[in-house]
C-alpha cells in the first residue's frame, strides 16, 4: 500500500474535547445524506471524525459500511483538503443512497471542503504555532 494512502491516527479526531471543539466553532457544509462540519486546526493536515447515530443508521452493518466508505474516500482525498479538522454527521436519507451515490456525495463534499475558506472559523492562535526564532 502507498504510504501516502493510509489514514494514520494522527489523520484522525481521537478525543471527545476535538470533537467538540469542531462540534462549537465549525462551519457546516450539507450534501445529500451527509453533513461536514470543518474547523481550522494548526496542524499540516487534514484530520478526520465520524458521528454516525443510531437514529441515522439503524442497522449496524450500514453504520459500518458507511464509515468505510467515508475513511476510504477521505484516504484518498486528504491532500486536497486544507488545513482542518472535520466531523461527518450521518442524515437519516443516508439510508436510501445507493454505493455509488454515497461515493459521488463524499467526492463531492470534499471538493467542497477543499474550496471552502474556513478562515472564519479558525481556532484561537495558539503558542505553538508561531515559529520560534532566537
């Protein structure tokens, strides 16, 4: 595999306080079935979580199937992403999307991301970020 196509843990939302920071100060983005909510980080990356309810997605396999598919497209697709984190919610006509759709929905969704400007909703500057010169 390609190194440059894995979804590494640092890729990834881990921590209930980053989901809430993107959760409180994001920008929102809708697509069929889907919802983005995208904030600014400090980091060279794109970083990615998933609240996929039971509400949504009744069924756990379709949960499941869901967060695969949105993981693998966004694996493939994080090099075009600026510079943000950012938490998909699943919508309850999620459900009626065909395979195919759900991949044209996601591909749509982060050429969204990617041209968006996030800049109004970037986080608080913080010390680490500015380069430190002596």
């Amino acid at each position: 595999m390609d190194k440059a196509a894995r979804f590494p843990r640092r890729a990834r939302l881990l921590k209930p306080a980053e989901f809430k920071a993107v959760f409180e100060g994001g920008a929102r983005i809708h697509e069929r079935g889907l919802t983005a909510v995208s904030v600014a980080n400090n980091l060279a990356h794109a970083r990615l979580g998933l609240a996929i309810s039971k509400k949504a997605l009744p069924l756990s396999v379709d949960r499941n199937r869901l967060k695969r598919k949105i993981r693998d497209t966004f694996r493939l697709n994080h090099r075009n992403l600026p510079a943000v984190d950012l938490v998909i919610l699943a919508k309850p006509g999620s459900r009626t999307l065909t395979a195919p759709q759900m991949r044209q929905c996601l591909e749509r969704l982060w050429t969204r991301i990617a041209a968006s400007s996030v800049t109004a909703s970037s986080p608080a500057p913080s010390s680490s970020s500015a380069p430190i010169r002596s």
